[in-house]
C-alpha cells in the first residue's frame, strides 16, 4: 500500500528503482520510466533465472577446473615419486658396488696376511 495515498502498488518506478501507486505515477514520478508492476518482476526472474544459471555453470566450471588440477598433481606426484625411487636405487646400487670393492680389498689384503705369514712359517721350518 501507498504510504501517501494508500492505494495498491500497482506499478514499478524504473527510474527510482521502487514501486508505486497510480497516483504517484501520475504525479511524483510523472517523467519516470514506470512499467506495471508484473512486467518489472516477469523481467527480475528471468535476469534472476539467468544469474542463477551463469552462477551455476560458473560453479560446475570450478569444479572441473579443480578436478583437473587435482588429476594434474597427482600425475605429477607420481612422476616425481618415479624419478626419486630411481635416484634412490642407483644410490643403492653404487652403495653396493662399493660394499663389494671394499669387501673385495680386505680379501686381499687379508690373504696378503695369510701368504706373509705361511712364508715365514716355511723359513722358520727350515
């Protein structure tokens, strides 16, 4: 209801963005854009129903956007878990190859010990 001439809201000021009665139209608003009510609100909806569905198409494209990117660190995750385990066994590798010479050193030098010391067990005997 009109607060100043109670009567209905009946139409829509475009131009002050707010409804009014007949009579306002005809004389506070009278060089307003003024539009029935029904036609203001039949346009709000579908503006309304079209933000709503760019709101929603704006969301489904986040989550696609997001889904992608969660598949694209994971592929990159997995490489690089790839490339460290690969680093790691050709460490492991070298650790083991010279676990070997080492082993293989102190075998010699023990059976240098070992022919040294049955030499001159055999000098002595003589």
């Amino acid at each position: 209801m009109c607060k100043k001439y109670n009567r209905l809201l009946e139409q829509f000021c475009r131009t002050e963005q707010t409804c009014v009665c007949q009579v306002c139209s005809e004389t506070d608003h009278k060089s307003h854009d003024i539009v029935p009510l029904e036609e203001e609100c039949a346009q709000r909806r579908i503006r309304l129903r079209e933000t709503v569905c760019e709101m929603i198409r704006e969301r489904f494209q986040k989550v696609k956007d997001i889904n992608i990117s969660v598949e694209l660190n994971k592929r990159n995750t997995e490489k690089e878990v790839s490339d460290k385990v690969q680093v790691f066994n050709a460490l492991v590798h070298s650790i083991e190859k010279c676990k070997a010479q080492l082993v293989g050193v102190v075998k010699q030098k023990q059976e240098a010990v070992e022919r040294q010391a049955k030499g001159l067990i055999e000098e002595l005997e003589k």
